[in-house]
C-alpha cells in the first residue's frame, strides 16, 4: 500500500500538469496507451499466461466501475485543489466497506457501521449543503470515490482466482478500448515537456494498481484501503509547494471526522 499512496500521488500531479493541453477522455486514453505497452513489454517475459482468465465478465464489470472513477479523479484533478480532490476521494473505504459486507461476505461490526457514519458526517462538513455553495466537480468526484470503492470490492473478488498482472492487463486492455472509442479523434500530439508527464500517469497508474491488487490478496479490503488516508497530507504539501494551493478549517475538519472512523474500523479489525 506504500507503494500505491506515492503512485497515487505522482499520478495526480502528472494529471494536473497534463490538463494543461488535455481534457479528461485525452488524459485517460494516454494513462491506458502507456500502462498497456508496459504490460506488452511484462508479456514478452513472462509469456502470455497472464492474460488467461474465465472471468471476463468480473473483469468488464470492475473496469466500468474504475473507468467512472478514474475519468471523475481526472476531472477533479483539474478542477479543484489537490487536496480537497484526495480528501473526497478519501471517502472510498466508506463505500468498501458498504460493498465488501454483501459482496465479499466480509464481516459486519459496530465499528465498520461507525466508520460510515462518520464518514458521510466528514462530507457533510466538507461539502456544508445549505450554508455554501457545492461545486458540481467536488460531487463528481464522490461519484468517483464510489466508482473506486467498487472497483476494489471487484479487485478483491478477482484476487481469488487472478493474480495481480491478470488484472492489470484486462484492466488496460478494456480501458485503452473504451477511452480510445471516446478520445481517439481528439488526441494530438503534445508539446515536448509533457511528454514526461504522459509516461508519468501511464506509469504510476500501473504501479499503484499492481500494489494494490497485491495487498488485497494479503489482507481484508476493509482493513486495507483505509491506509489511503496517508497520501493526504502528502498531497497537501505538494498542492501548497507546487501550486500555492491552500485548504480551510472545513477541509481539515471533514477529513479528520472521516479519518478516526476508519481508523476505528482498522483498530477493530485487528484485534
């Protein structure tokens, strides 16, 4: 999970530096154009066993879902600053939680009830519905936080049968297919310096994804995703040293209230 926290966070800032040029289905087609030549090159050493599945079907499902999700955090990436897109986003173990329990049979406890509360508490605070303005980009990207949520509900059933390069090449193989039947008309070769940038979100992007999948087969997704909550001041710093982006009181408070519920849910969890 170390590994995905700091893709994670270089992809958003490589996202931000492409919505320079590109609009969101121009960033997402470039992301999956890349992940999957990596995964090409990955074939030609380990032969074509990774792609062999019966499970297609899991597979479309769970990159639906993620494809909603990515396309959302691209959008909130170039719309609002760095960190309030990482704390919305942030609320993904409250729909894992809400997912894995019918979908997983994972087990269902006060604390994990608790964790969801205080996480839609934490987004009430956010957000603050009837005493300030809601931008649209901070709703879309809960909508994507949700999209993740499921995806890695999907990641953790798949992981049961795939190991972590299956998932990754259907995951680029279906997602380099749908955003090139969007974006392909569109697409246009960049300037020379984001050039770094587009290796960069192709390249994260298959990193964070291959360590996620690992620790979901070495541990409960309820217990797991929760380390996300790591990145946000990470990201906060690098909004403010990179962008001279600032958060309010509201932000930290919200993102705190979500943090000790989930926080609960991994102590819980542990024991």
């Amino acid at each position: 999970m170390g590994g995905t926290l700091i893709s994670l966070s270089m992809m958003g800032l490589a996202a931000r530096e492409l919505s320079a040029v590109y609009d969101t289905g121009q960033i997402l087609l470039v992301r999956n154009a890349v992940g999957f030549l990596v995964i090409l090159a990955i074939m030609l050493k380990q032969g074509t066993a990774i792609m062999r599945t019966e499970r297609v079907g899991m597979h479309g499902l769970r990159n639906f879902v993620h494809m909603i999700g990515v396309a959302s955090w691209f959008y909130g990436i170039a719309q609002l600053p760095l960190a309030e897109v990482f704390v919305l986003e942030s609320t993904l173990p409250i729909w894992v939680v809400l997912l894995a329990i019918p979908f997983l049979g994972e087990r269902f406890s006060i604390p994990r009830a608790g964790a969801v509360v205080l996480g839609f508490l934490g987004i009430l605070i956010i957000l603050r519905p009837g005493l300030a303005i809601i931008d649209p980009a901070a709703l879309i990207v809960l909508v994507g936080a949700f999209g993740f949520g499921a995806a890695n509900v999907a990641t953790k059933a798949l992981t049961r049968t795939e190991g972590p390069l299956t998932i990754l090449f259907w995951m680029f193989l279906l997602q380099l297919l749908a955003s090139a039947a969007i974006a392909a008309p569109t697409i246009f070769v960049p300037p020379p310096e984001m050039w770094i940038w587009i290796f960069a979100v192709g390249l994260t992007g298959i990193a964070a994804h291959y360590c996620t999948a690992r620790s979901l087969t070495l541990a409960d997704a309820t217990l797991v995703i929760p380390l996300h909550y790591i990145r946000i001041p990470l990201i906060a710093w690098l909004g403010w040293l990179l962008y001279d982006e600032t958060v309010d009181i509201w932000l930290g408070i919200g993102a705190f209230v979500i943090f000790i519920g989930t926080m609960i849910t991994v102590r819980a969890g542990n024991k």
